[in-house]
C-alpha cells in the first residue's frame, strides 16, 4: 500500500529555513509597522535574523516535512 504525502504547510515555508545543523532560521518581529518610535539603532538590530528556540524546532519541522 503507497505511502501519503504530507502537504507543505506554505505559510511556514516562507518564514522559516533550516540551516545546515538543523537549526531554524527565522527573521526577528517588530519589524513591520510602527517603526517612528523605534531609534535607529533599535530598527537596526531588527533586521538581522536569528534563529527560533530549541523547543519549536519539532513543530516547525512537522510543517515543513521535505527540508
């Protein structure tokens, strides 16, 4: 009997992207809106990525089953 296949969950496949050692590559949040009362340097440290906690890394990863 043939296997299923499990369906992308595409909303997650567009925020997240596991790295080589499996980690989860995320981009940080309050970056979208209300940005004037944020300083600069805030907004700065905003725009790099980071990656997501240990314990999510199973849940994201059942999302998005063929990374």
């Amino acid at each position: 009997m043939a296997k299923f296949k499990l369906k992308t969950n595409k909303s997650a496949s567009k925020r997240f992207k596991f790295t080589k050692n499996n980690n989860v590559k995320r981009s940080t949040a309050n970056r979208s809106h209300i940005l004037t009362k944020k300083s600069r340097h805030r907004k700065r440290r905003l725009r790099k990525a980071t990656y997501a906690d240990k314990t999510n890394v199973k849940a994201i990863s059942l999302l998005i089953p063929y990374k």
